[in-house]
DNA sequence: CACCATGTTCCTTG
DNA sequence: CCAAGGAACATGGT
C-alpha cells in the first residue's frame, strides 16, 4: 500500500538497518526493475557501494550512496509502484518468486519485490524535479497550498494526484482527505474559498500524519518468522490473521455509511481512478 | 470469464 | 500552453 505514509514507515524501518552497510553483491532478476542502466551496468555500480543514508521524497525511497573506498556520491531512488516491497531477509533464504532486485549484505539479503513491476530503481534524482512540497514539513502552508490550487480549473481530486501541487498522495489518501475537509472530489480547484483551503491543509496533513502514526504501532518483522515483514499487510492483525483495522473512512467503502452522517459513501470515476466520497458531507 | 487494484509515464485529442 | 482521457506496464485477487 505504497503512497507517502507507507514509504514513510518503510523509510524508518529500513534506514537503522541498512545505512552504513556495503552492498557486497547485486543481482538484477528483473532487467525492467532498473533505470536507466542496464543489468550489468547496475550490477556493477551498486556493488562495493555503501549505503549511506536512506530519506523519504514524495513516494520515492531515496538512498544516498558513496562509491568504495573514498570514491564519490551518487543517488539511487526505491519506488514501490503498485506492488513493490522492501526488506531483509536471511541469505539462505528462499526468495519469493517476484523478486526482482537483491543486495547482498553479508549474511543478509535486501530484496526488492515487485509482482506487476511498475516499480524499480532509478539511479540519478531527476525524477524528483517537478514535485511539489512534502506536505508535511514546515514549508507546506497553506498559502503555498493556495497558490498551487488558484489557478486551475481541474477537480481537486485529479489535481492532488498528480503530484505536483503536493507530492505523496495517492488514490486512497485524496480521497480521505477530501472527506475529512468536507469537499467534493469533483471540486474545481479555484473555487476553493480560503476556509475550504484552511480545512483541505489540516485534512491533509492529519491524514497523512495518523497514517504514519498507525504504521509505525504495528510490529513489524514479528520475530523474523514471515517471510516478509508484514509492512504492507496494514490493514490485517499482526501475523497475517484476517481481521481488517478500522482505517479507511471512504476508500473501498462504496455503499456504506459515511463516519461523519451516515449518508452512503459514493463512487464515480475520475483521474483514471475509483473516487469515493460523502455526496451529503462533502460540498 | 470479467473486472478491479496503492502508481507513473506517454500519447492523442480537443 | 492546458486539460482530459486512454493505454501501457504485468500480475493477482475476487
């Protein structure tokens, strides 16, 4: 379930784990997993790199690495796309069939695994050029909010998809988000009145911050025992069990009541995706 | 079999 | 230039 939140919990997890370590060997399973070298060309640069320290951007993982011995910086960039994970494992074993990256550290392994691939690795930060503010920092106010939003005349749900007003929303969070404002998805952005960009600010971050704060008291890596380590499993108990947390208040809620009115949570097709919505609280 | 899916990029059309 | 819409990527779940 990657969007900012997810890869924000995965950041944390992984950087005390990882940071500092050679990166022994590498093998790309998957030659589509990385960007823009080739194979052997990846292959060959990551090996002998250390890993000096692993941020969040947006939805990318960002590892800033140092060539061996005194050699120069450069920067690799982990994004989830659809399906990817991020985790350690033991070396001897055996790796899930949609492994498509492994590090080699010693006695452990950092694999990357991605079932529909429309994840990888990018070598170089470009991709990071063109988004917006990370909506949780000091310098996301709400009249840098404002002002991304005045002029356009799209819907405020495609919009706030797009990364560049604000970067790490996806599907799911926009649409929580808006309910938690009280605005409609279909919403032009330059009607928004400055109360509304006053709640839409809040929602956003509110959001944005419990979901961190959810994925960050959820144990992860549970004794060593799965064969992952449970991240991605947010919305069942620990330990893969089939109970669903209480986490979304619209998303995949088609039909039920809204937690606010109880009025039937709607869904309507816009941005290429599944909208969910509150037709009688959100205006 | 049909339809849906957390993301991004590219392309076409208006 | 902007916006809208679709397709593509590849696979799995229901």
């Amino acid at each position: 379930m990657p969007e900012l939140p997810e890869v924000e919990v995965l950041v944390r997890h992984l950087a005390p784990r990882v940071e500092r370590r050679r990166i022994e060997s590498a093998e790309v399973l998957r030659p589509k997993s990385v960007r823009p070298l080739d194979r052997a060309a990846f292959e060959s640069l990551v090996k002998g790199s250390v890993i000096q320290k692993v941020t969040r951007r947006a939805k990318y993982l960002r590892f800033a690495m140092r060539r061996p011995r005194g050699g120069g910086g450069w920067v690799l960039l982990g994004h989830l796309g659809m399906t990817g994970r991020m985790y350690l494992q033991p070396a001897e074993r055996p790796r899930e069939k949609h492994t498509s990256v492994v590090f080699g550290l010693g006695r452990e392994e950092f694999l990357f695994e991605d079932a529909r691939q429309f994840g990888g690795w990018v070598v170089g930060e470009e991709r990071l050029a063109g988004l917006g503010p990370e909506p949780l920092e000091a310098g996301f106010t709400v009249g840098v909010l404002a002002d991304a939003l005045r002029r356009s005349r799209q819907a405020i749900k495609v919009r706030l998809l797009d990364q560049s007003a604000v970067a790490g929303l996806g599907n799911i969070y926009v649409c929580e988000a808006l309910n938690v404002a009280g605005i409609a998805p279909t919403r032009e952005c330059a009607s928004l009145q400055s109360v509304e960009m006053e709640r839409l600010h809040r929602a956003i971050r509110d959001v944005l911050g419990g979901a961190i704060q959810l994925g960050l008291s959820l144990p992860l890596d549970p004794a060593g025992e799965g064969v992952r380590d449970g991240l991605f499993y947010f919305g069942r108990a620990p330990g893969g069990g089939e109970a669903v947390l209480e986490r979304f208040r619209v998303y995949d809620r088609e039909g039920e009541a809204c937690p606010r009115c109880s009025v039937p949570i709607r869904r309507v097709w816009m941005g290429g995706r599944g909208t969910f919505f509150c037709p009688d609280c959100q205006k």
